[in-house]
C-alpha cells in the first residue's frame, strides 16, 4: 500500500521539523523536509503530497510578529499551489509557529476562501483576510509548560478517537488567540471550528497558569470550515512516546503520547481519501 | 521619500511590554509613572510610493487584529506630563528585523531601493522630573553602548541623518565614519621602539602584550628587516591573547602555599590538598598538563574520543554516534550588554559544536549564571556597572531569544548571588553535540580552498579576544564597545541546517568556527601546520569602508570556516543557495608555512606560522596561596529550626529558578526524558537532566553541574573537589552510573597576574586533579575566563574564584532514570552517605553572616563505593525517588522532595548516619553541606533488598513519606525541631525570584 506523503515545510528559523517528521513517519506515513525555496524554484512540487505540515519554530526570526513573513511568502509566491492543495482535499497541519503562519495568511479559520467546490484566487488580498490572531502571551514572556486540553464538539478530522482531556507541552511567547470581531468568533463556535481548549486536569476551562497565554474562550486550536485543516499552539509532536511526559518516570509509563493520536488521525483520513 | 510607520496596539489589547515596563519602574523606586504605552516604529528609506508604504503598513508590519498604524504621525507633541522616548540603535549595530522585513517587502512584489530601519517608542505618562526620567531612560529602555535615545531635533532631521549611513541596495546600515575606504598599508614602528614605547604600542592599540611578548614581536621582525604591519601586530596578539592561547595555564608558575594546618584535619585517602612542603615553593610548568588533561591522559579512557584538541571534548555514545560538550563563558561583553553578551555567549558555543570535528548537531544547552543580588542597593552600584537585576533579566532574555530560535532545548542550568559579582557577572553557556562516529576528526588539505560561509563581516566585536583578557574598568564601556554585539540566530540556524547537509554529503574536509579573534584566529589555526594566503577583499562586508585589518579580526558573528577540496566547491555553493546562506571563497591553504594575507593584490602580512604559533615566551608567574582564617562562627542552638529552613529555601542560590527555566524551550527536538522541572506540579528542582538524541533509541544523555564558590573562601581545592563531587552525584541520583562519566572544567577567576588569585587558582586545578583521578572521571575539555575583576577609582574588585564543573555520561537505558519528586505515602526514606560538622561555607552560617573554616571534604574512596551501590540499585527498580543533599543540606533536600510531590514527610535526625564526636547538634546534622549524600525513597516491600545493597556503606532509614502534608523532624532527642505545611515551604522557596 502506497504511504501518505506528507511535506514538512520549513524555512530560515523552522526549528521543529526533524521532530514532526519523525511523528509523522511513526503515525505510518512517508514525510520529507521541504525548504520553501525548492517550492518557490519548482524544484518540489506541493502537489505530489496529501498533507502539509507546518511545524514550529520561529521562521525569519518571527520579526514583525510571529509568523508573519513566512505567512506573507506563502500568500505571496505559493498562493496558488496552497489553494489547489486545499482543494483538492488534502490536509494541513500549522503546529506553533505553523499555526500562526495559517492564521496571519488568514488561511484558518479561512471560511471564506475555501468552500469547497468554489476555489477562490488567494494571492487576491481581499479575498484572503487575517480574522483572526496569535498575539503575545498575558505573562509578557516566552513559556515552556505541559498544559491539558479538551475538545469541544468539532468537525476536525484531526481530533476522533482522542481521551476527554490530552496532555501536550506548549512553548510560546506569542500564542493569546484573538479575534478581531466578535462575529468571527461566533462563527468558529456555531460552525465546531473550535479543537483544542486550554482547560484543568479534570477538564474544566481554567485561569492562568492552566491557560498560558489568556487566549479567549482558552482557545488552543482551530480548524477550518471542512475540518481538515488545522492549527494548534500546542506541540503533539512532542508527545509521541510516553517517555515525554514529564511524569512518566513518576507515574506509569504510557505505551503513546497523546500527540502520535492527533497525527495518526491525519494520516489515516489522508489514507482513506486521497490514496 | 521618507515614512516612519507607528504600530501600537489597540485600546482593547492587553499591552504586555508596556506592562513588564510599567512593573520594572515600580521596581526602581519611581512611583509617579502613571501610564506607559510602547509602539514598534519602522522607517522606510527610498523611492517608495504612499500607496506602497501604505501597503506595506496594512499587510506587512500590523497586525491587523490587534494592532493599529499610523504613517508620519509621530510629529505631534506630547501633552503633558508625558514623555516619548524614542530609542533607536546605533549606526553599524546589526538589527536583524532590518534584514527580514526587506525580505517580506520584496516578497510582496516591492523592487524600489529600499532602506529599513527600525526604533522603539515608549511613552510614559506621568509627573516624572528630569532626573527620574534618565533613570528610566537609562536603567530600563536603552543600552548606550548599542543603541540612543533619538532627539526631537534629531527627528526632523532624520532623512539627511539616515541617508549617510544607508546603503540602498542592501539596507543595511553603515557606520557614518570613514564610508569609503582607500587602501594604505599601515606599519608600527617597533625596530626603534624603546621598552616604554612598546609598552605604550601594546597599550594603546589594546594589544594586551606584555614587555617580553612585545619584545619577542620586535626581535622576530628585527631577524626580518622590517616593521609588522598593523595586521601581522594584530594576527599576533589575537594568537597570543590569555583568551586563545591560556598563557596561564600553559605558561609557568612559581607556587608557594601556607595552610593552616589545622583546618585541614583528616586528609581523605586519595586526596593530597598540601601542594609543597613547608617553607618550600613548587615549580609548575603547565598547569593544565599537570592536572587536567593528566587526568585524562593517566586515566587513559577507551571512549574519550577526541580530548583537549578539538572546539569540544567528544566521547562514545553508541555504536553509531559520539557525543561532543563544551562550555564557554562570556563574561565581560555580558557585564556590559546583559542581553548581547549571553545572546553571542550561547550562539558561540553552539558554533564550538558545529565547529568539532567535522561538524555536531547541538541537541541540549545548558547555561550557569552568577550575579550579585538582585536587590542590590542601587546607590552602593560601583560606577559605570548595571544594576544585577538588570543584568539577570538582560542574560535570561539573551539565552532565551538564542537558545529557543536555534531550537536548542535548554536543560540544565544554575544561577548563583554573591555581591562580588557587581562588577563581573559570570554567564557560562554550554552546548552536547551529536555526530556519527566517521565525522569526528577533520584534515585540512593543501590546496584545499578557504571557504567562509555565514553572516557577513562588519566592525562588529572587534577586539573580544584581547578586551576579555584583561580587566574591566569603568571606561570599558567606552573603549570596549566595539566588542558588544547583538547575535542573529536566524543566520546562525540556517548556517547550522547547510553545513549539516554539507557534511553529510562529504563536501568539505576541516571546519572551525569563527569566534574570538575572527577569521585570524580561525584561519591561522586550521591552517597552523600548513600555510593560508587569503585575500581580505573577497570577504562578504555588511558595509564598506573596513580596513584589512578590520576585516581580518572583526568577530562578526555566525560565521564559519570551511577547508573545501576545489572540486566540491561548485556543489557546496550551489548548496549554501538554495537555504539562503552566503558561501565564498576567501583564499587556499597552502604548503608555505606561512600566513600570507592580501587586500586587492597588496601583500598586508606575510608571517610565518612557527612563530606565530610557537614564538610566545613562556613567562613564569608567581603564586602564593595563604589560607584565610575566618572567626569561629557562634550560633545559638535552637530548638525550633522551622524559621531556618525557611530562611534558607529563600536564599537566592537555593530558591526556585521556574521564572528563568520556563522562559527556555527545554521540549523542542522532542528528547527530553528528565526535565528540569519536575513533579506533581512540574515545578520541583531536578538534580539533573536526561535527554534522548535519538528518537527510536534507548540510550540517552545525563548532563550535570557542579558549582560553589562559597567553598573557596576557605579553600579551593576542596572547592574543587566538592564541585565534581555534586556533579557526579547528581549523575547518580537521576539513575546514572560512573560508568562513562566525562567532566569539563571552567575556571573564573580574577587578575592571574595577582599572586594571590593564581594560587587559589592552582589549588583549584589540584583540587580538579586528585578528584578526578580518585573518581575515575576524566576531562575532555575545559576553558577559563581570567581577568574577571573591575577596577574603579584604582580600587580592584575581583570575582570570588568560581569553578563550574559539568558532567556528561551516556545512559543505556532510559527507562532507568529516577527523579526527585517524593511519590508516594507510607514510602521509607533513606539519607545514604555520611554527613560532617562540615558547615564551612554553608547556606546556614551564611544566615548568621559567618563564613566558618570547616568546608566539605571528598572521601573518593567512600563516595565511589556509594555511587556504585545506588546505581546498581536504581538499575534493580529499587529506588522510587532520589535527590541528591548540596546547598543546605537534608534539611532542604528533604523538605524539596516532599512539597514537589505534594506529599508530606516525617524525619527522625537521629538515624542519620554522621560523626558522633563533633557533631552533637540538630542543626548542624539538618544543614551541613557534606559531599556523597542522597535521600532515597524507597517502597517498603524493596527495604530488604535496599539494605542489602548498601550493606556496609553508611546509610539511615530516617522517616517515611505521609500523606498529611506536614513536614515533620524529629531531633537528635527526639523532639520535634520542625513542623510545618509543606504548602508554607514551597511558597519561602518559590517566592524570592517569582517575577
């Protein structure tokens, strides 16, 4: 049976990609590090993957805010491959860093551009708008901390089969969810584009430090409106083993992370629909 | 045209910098600042449309959500009681964001001739006076030496200002002094120089030669027949600089001591701390052959792979890989700039690994810091220093910003007070590397081409090698800010992932990283027992107008020297391309023997390698050690010892460090197995960490560190002795064994030249070698950092003599790690190892302001018997949890096990193991600071066997684990001299530095 492959895309400052390769290749499926020049020169094509993951990191230095340039690269040199890509099917990933790229090139929560079946040009800048936000954490600093998450009912196709409350590292300075305008957020919530709630062990939603960054509604993780594809501030990639948890040499010693879940679920869907 | 764009954040957003502003001007005492708001400011220079400013604005720098921008608005007055302080940096700083935001401008399809510079503006609203406002100014928002506070005349100024030092092609900035630069050979006049002139030559081109090194340079170019130029004088004292070559510890040392023999007492087995006879002197040649690295050589280890050669020490992992772990430190440029200092401090030794062999991949940092309190009286602040809060705060960040964008997981780490490092703060940053086993060593060929690839050369950092190899004063700021730089890890990341790949693809043959000293010193090493001729004006400039020699020793950072075979060239470069990385070839080794350089075919120096690299005379120092007699401390024995344990889990060494260790991924690369933090909140004190390079793999590393100075106001060789001590068994109580155990030594001390400093200083490496020799543990690779002192007003203050002793050992299997968190109630604990009236130095007498003379001692032979027997039982699955005993004692190793696993305990002194005879008071058996303890935890169904593993060691079943959270001891009389809620010891431990 043919593998899903999947392009870890990365850039100047990309610092995760040798791990969620790795989550990847242990979820089953075949990925390759992907630098963007190699996309922007053809050299590699987009298209000959089902998913694309964008991992953490802090691409070109996250100057001008987290994200933001390679954000501006995508929208600008590869707005088409990432539209075809979105409509063929396929799934993306934006872990951190990743997800703060999708939401500054205002691909998540992305209802409008794409519906499927009505592609919409997205280098055309009104067509693609930023509604939403990654911005820096109440606590003023970068912070390295295991939080709980929970999923309220959504469409994601990244989330089935997961325990009521998962348990993954976040590392971020910028990573306060915002949205500018309160109808945005009504829609993520009418529409179960919300994945991933900061909450407390027993899974009730939580104050800092439970919730690291005072993002609202403890909003950890988005998805778009067909459910496959997603952001996240959390690193699953850096829960696959359960030797990475910072208790299991306490506790017990679990035979997965929970994070091996969420990008198993991917590959799997990718399996079944797009081979 | 010129557009200068505000970004601020909207009313509804919470501002979080001006907040942390807002919070530190409280903190220096300033009531009266009643708002504080900050905007980013961007100025675009060039042939730029408003319509395409305005885009550039609303897609590019805000952030729409949250943000809001305005174009030349920034003109208005301000109302009153306000202020607005622009700070800006200063021409030739490198300001990396420049660089990115031309990148993201031309991805939006923007051609024009562009400059981009960018400047921050704070403004603070408030009855502030004039004065007030400068401490604002000075002690928080800007470091003059990088950056300035922008005038309001100057504002209206700005086009004409900013055009002299723009280039517009590139946008980078160019210093206004000397824009272009004519070639002219400079030479020194050295043939007719007297003494006192050399002197003054060394002196004032901050050579820092001293008479005979000067005159050896004369002599050598008096056999030639004429003058060095500017370049070959340079070449040579960056060569010979005590921060290339360790004069001191190379050189020779004429050593007397005078012990008072009576602290000394009963000399452990193995160890022999009297280094002459009485009234005798003892003749040193090379102090780092005659104890560190004859450790390694008598030792003799299988898997030390490459020892004391390379940028890093490498040992065996697996049948794959090796490991490499060097430690740098970076004082004197992070005295002056906290942030740039630590920044460049962690991006050099990530080079050192990059740099070892033919190149490592960083997988772990760790970062030991010590600064004087950080509530420092700031009107006792000794001229021309910052203040150490704000020099803490300045270092976090930098490590933070460097680590976190390499990627790099920070895991280990230590932060240490003492007032006397005002002037000096010690910031020692290290790097574990991992590489395949058939890519540790590098040749460079003749032949081979000089490739430099990386960030490009600018005046930046010119001078560090010589500058960190004296001491400072209060002018240094002034004389010495060439050597302050900003790092840029971004460059430093995308150099780090290109040459990996090269290396992999076999494209080169040697590598060394760019550090001290610049290409000089990189070059004149790899090519030492060749020949290099190099053309200075191939080198890749961030502006022009550097001269030759500025170019040659610039220390510029992110950049690496490559020796490339001629028919790999095309495929490296095309290589360094494709991941935006400049690569080019600066010159060839050669079989010459000789270091010729050239500037547009001028020949500028031509020296010979042999005496560039073995010409330096060998200058013999004197050392005198006398041992200090402090007074005999008298404390009152008190029956209640809770305010004590209280008081001291407050100290600044001993509190919790959560607020540094957060800000440092220590997840990124997915390996960490044993986190700095642990326990049931993920916030207790780990004695170590354990990281697993390789994902699929079992085996992983332990990384450690020992550091006390306060051992060394009484002695420092068993200062030494008790550093390695902590370190191993803090290897031993994360369940690590002294199987393959290597060690690194940092030495910071003050004036070498100052008998007094150098023989503590020679009792310290002594201390290094009988301990490391009775353990078993050899050293792979080292530094010292000398010159830590500051003199103002001709008074010196110098650094209390400091050690740090870092330990590295491969784990096979990490599913054995053990951590320190007390898990479960009803459990035995054990105190292993025997404890002293050994209060010398300790946390306890420092309550009482008393320094006492009794400090730790090691008993090797007794200690290796215990670390063995706990290995072997951790390896069994006997041992729950196991905390290593150091700075306070039981007493706090104790109470932090029991609060970070949210558990209560009951201890009984009584059981502990300690010397009947002296040692009669509770106290001093909670608090005393003896080497080669644990407290174990062990299930009580594993008792017997325990016991039985440790039979004949000395060892205590004191107490248990209990699920009422109170913390109870029992005294030697069996009363209760402690009682408290573990809640109230966490929180003494975990207030002091909660910022």
């Amino acid at each position: 049976m043919p593998k899903v492959k999947v392009c870890v895309l990365r850039t100047a400052g990309t610092n995760c990609d040798k791990e969620t390769a790795f989550a990847f290749r242990k979820a089953g499926s075949e990925p390759e590090s992907v630098h963007i020049n190699s996309l922007i020169r053809a050299e590699k094509k987009l298209e000959d993957f089902q998913v694309l993951a964008l991992p953490g990191g802090f691409s070109y230095g996250d100057d001008l805010g987290a994200g933001k340039i390679l954000a501006n690269e995508l929208r600008c040199r590869l707005a088409e491959d990432v539209r075809r890509f979105i409509k063929d099917g396929k799934l993306v990933i934006g872990i951190c860093n990743g997800f703060q790229i999708l939401v500054k090139a205002g691909i998540l929560p992305g209802t409008r551009p794409y519906r499927i079946g009505r592609c919409v040009p997205l280098h055309r800048n009104s067509e693609l708008k930023q509604e939403a936000s990654l911005i820096i954490n109440d606590s003023g600093k970068f912070e390295d901390r295991w939080v709980y998450l929970k999923s309220p009912q959504n469409k994601c196709v990244w989330t089935k089969c997961l325990p009521e409350v998962i348990y993954l590292p976040v590392a971020h300075g910028e990573g306060k969810f915002v949205t500018g305008d309160k109808k945005v957020l009504a829609r993520l919530k009418r529409n179960k584009q919300i994945v991933f709630q900061y909450c407390d062990e027993k899974g009730a939603l939580s104050g800092y430090p439970h919730n690291p960054n005072g993002s609202i509604e403890n909003i950890a993780g988005i998805c778009d409106e067909t459910g496959r594809i997603l952001g996240l501030m959390p690193h699953p990639e850096r829960h696959v083993y359960g030797e990475q948890h910072p208790r299991w040499a306490g506790e017990r010693l679990r035979a997965a992370g929970d994070g091996l879940t969420i990008i198993r679920n991917g590959v799997e869907y990718a399996q079944k629909t797009l081979l | 045209m010129l557009y200068e764009i505000e970004i601020k954040d909207k009313p509804e957003t919470f501002d979080a910098i001006a907040e942390g502003i807002k919070k530190d001007i409280l903190d220096l005492g300033i009531k009266s600042a009643r708002d504080v708001s900050f905007m980013q400011v961007y100025i675009l220079e060039g042939d730029l449309s408003e319509a395409q400013a305005e885009r550039i604005s609303d897609e590019l720098l805000v952030d729409k959500i949250s943000q809001s921008y305005s174009i030349n608005g920034g003109k208005k007055g301000a109302g009153k009681d306000e202020f607005v302080v622009e700070v800006a940096y200063n021409p030739g700083v490198m300001d990396p964001v420049e660089e990115s935001t031309l990148k993201a401008i031309r991805d939006l399809g923007i051609e024009e001739d562009l400059c981009v510079k960018t400047a921050k503006k704070y403004i603070i609203k408030g009855k502030l006076s004039a004065r007030q406002l400068k401490t604002i100014c000075e002690k928080l928002l800007y470091n003059k030496l990088i950056q300035h506070v922008v005038r309001h005349d100057e504002l209206s100024l700005r086009a004409p200002h900013l055009l002299r030092y723009c280039e517009p092609r590139r946008g980078e900035a160019i210093p206004f002094f000397n824009p272009d630069y004519l070639f002219q050979l400079i030479t020194v006049e050295l043939l007719r120089a007297s003494d006192k002139k050399l002197l003054e030559i060394s002196k004032k081109g901050q050579l820092f030669l001293n008479l005979p090194e000067m005159r050896a340079i004369k002599n050598y170019f008096y056999g030639l027949k004429r003058n060095p130029t500017d370049c070959e004088l340079e070449t040579i004292a960056q060569t010979w600089s005590e921060h290339c070559w360790h004069k001191t510890f190379r050189g020779k040392i004429d050593y007397s001591e005078k012990l008072l023999k009576t602290k000394i007492g009963t000399v452990p087995l193995g160890m022999s701390p009297f280094l002459t006879k009485p009234g005798k002197t003892r003749l040193i040649d090379n102090l780092l052959k005659s104890t560190i690295m004859r450790v390694t050589k008598e030792l003799n280890k299988p898997w030390c792979v490459s020892v004391f050669k390379d940028n890093s020490g490498v040992i065996r992992f697996d049948h794959k890989y090796n490991i490499c772990f060097k430690v740098e430190t970076h004082n004197h440029p992070s005295a002056l700039e906290p942030f740039g200092g630590a920044n460049t401090g962690i991006g050099g030794v990530i080079r050192d690994s990059l740099g070892t062999g033919l190149g490592a991949k960083p997988v772990l940092n760790t970062d030991v810091f010590c600064f004087a309190r950080p509530d420092y009286p700031f009107n006792k602040l000794p001229a021309g220093t910052l203040h150490p809060k704000r020099i803490m705060k300045g270092v976090v960040s930098g490590v933070r910003d460097y680590g976190n964008k390499m990627g790099i997981p920070t895991l280990n780490g230590a932060i240490l007070f003492h007032d006397r490092f005002v002037g000096n703060p010690l910031v020692y940053c290290g790097t574990v590397g991992i590489m395949p086993k058939d890519k540790c060593f590098k040749k460079t060929n003749i032949g081979d081409l000089i490739v430099v690839v990386g960030g490009k050369t600018g005046r930046d950092g010119i001078h560090g090698a010589t500058f960190s190899s004296g001491e400072l004063t209060q002018k240094s700021e002034i004389i010495s800010s060439g050597a302050v730089q900003i790092g840029n890890p971004i460059q430093e990341k995308k150099m780090l992932d290109t040459i990996l790949q090269a290396r992999d693809k076999n494209l080169y043959s040697a590598i060394t990283d760019c550090g001290a000293g610049g290409l000089s010193s990189a070059v004149g090493e790899m090519a030492a027992s060749l020949g290099a001729e190099v053309g200075l004006d191939t080198v890749p400039l961030k502006y022009q107008g550097l001269s030759y020699m500025e170019i040659w020793i610039s220390e510029s950072q992110e950049r690496m020297v490559l020796s490339v075979p001629k028919e790999n060239i095309d495929e490296l470069i095309k290589l360094f391309n494709l991941e935006d990385v400049e690569a080019v070839v600066i010159g060839e080794f050669t079989d010459t023997g000789r270091l010729k350089l050239f500037y547009k075919d001028n020949l500028v120096c031509d020296l010979d390698m042999r005496f560039l690299h073995e010409g330096l005379p060998k200058l013999a120092k004197k050392a005198a050690y006398i041992q200090p007699r402090h007074q005999e401390p008298k404390v009152r024995h008190s029956k209640d010892l809770t305010k004590y344990l209280l008081r001291i889990l407050s100290q600044y060494d001993i509190c919790s460090k959560e607020w540094v260790i957060r800000q440092y991924d220590h997840e990124v690369q997915g390996g960490s197995v044993l986190k700095p933090l642990v326990g049931v909140m993920n916030d207790g004190p780990s004695d170590a960490s354990v990281c697993r390079p390789i994902l699929d793999s079992k085996k992983g590393i332990i990384v450690s560190n020992g550091i006390n100075f306060r051992y060394g106001f009484i002695d420092h060789y068993w200062m030494a002795a008790s550093c390695i001590d902590e370190a191993l068994r803090q290897i031993i109580a994360v369940g690590g064994s002294l199987k393959e155990v290597a060690i690194l030594d940092n030495f910071c001390w003050g004036n070498p030249d100052k008998p007094d400093r150098l023989g503590s200083l020679v009792r310290a490496a002594y201390g290094c070698y009988d301990t490391a020799k009775a353990f078993g543990v050899p050293f792979i690779s080292g530094k010292d950092s000398l010159y830590n002192e500051y003199t103002v007003k001709g008074k010196s203050l110098s650094i209390p003599g400091t050690l740090l002793i870092s330990a590295i050992s491969v784990m096979d299997d990490i599913h054995k790690t053990i951590s320190m968190y007390a898990k479960q109630a009803g459990d035995s604990l054990y105190v292993v190892g025997d404890s002293y009236n050994e209060l010398g130095g300790s946390h306890y007498y420092d309550l009482f302001r008393f320094t006492g003379n009794r400090v730790p001692k090691v008993y090797p032979k007794k200690a290796k018997l215990i670390f063995g027997a706990l290995s072997r039982a951790s390896s069994k699955g006997l041992i729950k949890a196991m905390h290593d005993c150091s700075e306070g004692g039981i007493g706090v190793a104790a109470a932090e096990m029991a609060f970070s696993g949210d558990l209560g305990a009951e201890i009984f002194l009584s059981e502990v193991p300690y010397a009947r005879n002296d040692f009669t008071r509770d106290d001093f058996v909670l608090f005393s600071e003896s080497n080669s303890r644990f407290i174990v935890e062990v299930e009580n169904s594993h008792r017997k066997e325990f016991e039985k593993a440790l039979k004949g060691l000395p060892f205590g079943l004191i107490g248990s684990v209990k699920d009422k959270k109170d913390f109870k001891v029992h005294g030697l009389d069996g009363n209760i001299c402690i009682k408290i809620k573990i809640g109230a010891l966490k929180e003494a431990w975990q207030k002091p530095l909660r910022w």
